[in-house]
C-alpha cells in the first residue's frame, strides 16, 4: 500500500484498511506523511496536531482516529515545497557552506552585494554575473 490509499480510506473509502492487513505491513504505516497531509486541510489540521501530539499510539489506531473523525468527502491539496532562491547555489558554492548557511548569509547579504559577489567569482563558478 502506498501513501495515497490510507489517505483516501481515511477520508472517503471508510473501510479501514488495517483490517485485512497483516500485522508486519501495519508497521510501515507513514504516519509522518499522513499526519502531514492532513495538516494541509482545513479540516484535518486539528486531527493532524492531536496524533502529532500522540506519536506513541499504535498505526492502526491513528489510522482509526482519522477514519473515524474525518468527514467522508474527497480531499485534495498540494504538497507544500519549499520556495527556491536562484542564488541559493551560488552562495552555497562561492562560501562552501551548507544549504541551512546559505539561506542565513541570503537574509545578510544585499542584493548589491550578491550583484558584486557574482561579478567577482563568475569566472570560477561559470555564472555569469
């Protein structure tokens, strides 16, 4: 089973699925996943927040929570992405620097700075300033 198909039995199938399930496929329940999902929704974020708080309770009882609590109707939403700054590898690359780094040393920099970063690094980096 994958993501999608306890999210759509939680939410409009209802026909939980754990039932036919063998105890060892219980354990790869995506718990993180399906709380995430919910969490997008209007509806679910609350849901969400209660089994985030309650990460010690069985799969298949945060899976009956859900069933159980949630409205039958479809949902959908789109996965949250984080937002990609066109200078981002560049910074990482000219300091060396992690990801995380990066985004702190973008919240420093001006954009003048990083114009004169570009002018003078271009030739190392093939970005052409």
């Amino acid at each position: 089973m994958d993501l999608f198909d306890y999210i759509n039995d939680a939410s409009y199938d209802k026909k939980d699925v754990f039932r036919d399930l063998p105890e060892r496929e219980e354990k790869k329940y995506p718990a993180f996943l399906v709380n995430r999902y919910f969490s997008f929704l209007p509806d679910g974020i609350f849901l969400a927040n209660e089994m985030n708080q309650n990460t010690h309770i069985d799969n298949k009882l945060k899976h009956q929570f859900y069933v159980h609590s949630l409205r039958k109707r479809k949902r959908f939403t789109k996965w949250v992405k984080p937002e990609e700054h066109p200078d981002l590898d560049f910074i990482k690359q000219v300091y060396s620097c992690s990801t995380v780094k990066a985004k702190e040393y973008m919240t420093i920099l001006s954009v003048n700075q990083i114009k004169q970063l570009k002018e003078s690094h271009h030739h190392l980096i093939n970005i052409k300033p």
